[in-house]
C-alpha cells in the first residue's frame, strides 16, 4: 500500500488507510476480549506491599522449576535479539539491498509465525505444555544457524524461523502458570516478565560481538543460547495441561 501498489490511494490517504484498519483491528479484539468468561476466584487477605514482595521473591527462589524457567526464558530473549541482525546481514548474504526485500522478510516472519502458532499449540495438546517451549528454543537456535550457513535468497528463511521462534514469549508464561496456583500465578507472572529488562544486554553483545569479530559471531552467540537455553528446559518437568 504504501508502494504505490494500489493506484487509487495516494499519500496521505495511504497512510490514513492502515491507521483505520488498525484502529478496527484493535477494536475487533477489544470486543472479542470483552466476552471472556473469567472465573471469580476468592480474594486472599495481603500482607504489607514490601512484605508481600519479599513473600513473593522468596516463594518464587524456593521453587527450583521456576528458577530455571526464569533462567531459559533469559537465554531465549537473549537468542531473539540477534533479529535485528539478521536484517543488517541481508546486503552480504543476497547482495541487495534490506529494504527492496522488506515485504518478503515480513511475510515470511509473521507468515511462519501464524502457522507456528497453530503447529505449536497442536504439539502443546499432543505433548504437554513444556513441548512448545523446546520448540521454540529449537526454532531461534535453527534461525541462527541457517543465517550462519545459508547463502542466497535461502538465507531469507531464517526470518521465517525466527518468527516462528518468537512465539516462546506466550509458551514461557503459560508454563510458569501450570506451575503456580491461581493465587501465587499473576505474582509469579510478574516476576518472570522480569526477564525483559533484563534481556536488554542481548542486543548489545549482538552488537558488540558484530562490530568486532562480524556477523556470523551474532549468530554463534544466538545458537549458544538457544543450546543453553533447551537444555534448561530439558530440566523442567513435564506438564500435562495448564491447571484451572
């Protein structure tokens, strides 16, 4: 659209266009969100707010599960931010330019991706909820090392894997929940979404390690921690189903 691909839409109603698509998409979930069906579930009385967040870190340290899965959801975030590269790698590995190839790199990320997600969530059915996080792991770790190994328009497939890869961001969190109460889940929860800042050092090693030793260290770093990162996983149990 904003190619010029569609004639009758011209600047500055192109850009007017996606912003009304994306309005009614978001208003489309906002009204799908509304018919939830949560179930009511008893309020526990709370401690003072710095008692209640000693009690909380406390609770989560002792639980060895979820400090490994802490651990791995890291190593994964780490993985995913060598994405940013593979885009600066695109001129060297297919000799043209990034941004002539934008659209096929879009439509192979988001397009795995959706496909990723109903492959995922079978092998989530099939397998227990701890399959996907292996998959996804095993997913940013073969996006690293197809960039490494790949030349040509193959190389672009590594965008499809990543994007597939990134679906861990909503299989991390639905296993710490089959592991915590309905109680301790959303403190849990929050703890674990901790891993994001902390995920900030990624792109700089990414960076770091590019500018001084090339491209290809980027990706030997994405696959080192997706290997750590499924050999965490590998120590978490299994778990049948998320628990009501």
């Amino acid at each position: 659209m904003l190619n010029r691909g569609i004639a009758q839409v011209r600047y500055p109603l192109d850009f007017a266009l996606l912003y009304l698509v994306g309005t009614v998409s978001i208003a489309a979930g906002a009204f799908v969100a509304s018919r939830y069906d949560l179930p009511p579930l008893d309020e526990e009385p709370r401690s003072p707010f710095v008692r209640y967040l000693a009690e909380g870190l406390r609770g989560y340290a002792r639980n060895r599960s979820l400090v490994v899965l802490w651990l791995a959801y890291l190593l994964w975030y780490v993985a995913l931010g060598g994405m940013s590269n593979l885009s600066l790698y695109t001129r060297a590995a297919v000799g043209r330019d990034p941004k002539d190839l934008s659209g096929v790199i879009l439509a192979l990320r988001f397009g795995c991706k959706s496909l990723g997600g109903w492959a995922l969530g079978v092998i989530a059915l099939r397998s227990g909820i701890r399959a996907p996080l292996l998959a996804t792991v095993l997913l940013l770790g073969g996006a690293a090392l197809w960039a490494w190994s790949v030349p040509g328009y193959g190389f672009l497939l590594a965008f499809g894997l990543m994007g597939a890869g990134e679906l861990g961001g909503a299989y991390f969190p639905n296993y710490l929940l089959s592991l915590s109460s309905a109680a301790e889940g959303p403190r849990n929860l929050s703890l674990l979404n901790l891993v994001t800042p902390a995920s900030a050092v990624g792109p700089v090693l990414h960076g770091a390690l590019t500018e001084a030793f090339g491209f290809r260290s980027s990706f030997a770093l994405g696959g080192l921690m997706a290997a750590t990162a499924l050999a965490l996983v590998l120590r978490l149990p299994r778990v049948s189903r998320l628990q009501r």
